[in-house]
C-alpha cells in the first residue's frame, strides 16, 4: 500500500509541474502575442489628434 501511496504522490507532483510549466507557457505565449499584434496607442493619438484637427479647420 505504500509504494502506492508513493507512486500516486510522485504522479500528483510531476502533473502539477506540468501544469505549472504549461500556465508560464501559455502567458508567455499571450503576451508575446499582444506585444507583437497590439495597436501603438501612439500612433492612435497622433490619427486621432490628426483627423480632429482636420475636422476643427473646416468651414461650418
């Protein structure tokens, strides 16, 4: 009963590691996702900015 008890433990510990390792992966892998497909909040503002200027210049 003890090299059971044994093996379900060391089965339990060596899951949890790969659960642990698979959760860094998988961050890792969302926030090298948004760094590379994300939208520079700069140039937003300069666009915006742009077309509000161009939007205030216009004769009413």
């Amino acid at each position: 009963m003890g090299r059971f008890v044994a093996r379900v433990g060391t089965a339990l510990r060596d899951a949890s590691a790969v659960s642990v390792n698979a959760a860094t992966a998988h961050v890792s892998a969302v926030e090298a996702q948004r760094s590379h497909a994300g939208v520079s909040l700069e140039e937003e503002n300069v666009s915006l900015l742009t077309h509000q200027h161009a939007y205030q210049g216009r004769p009413e």
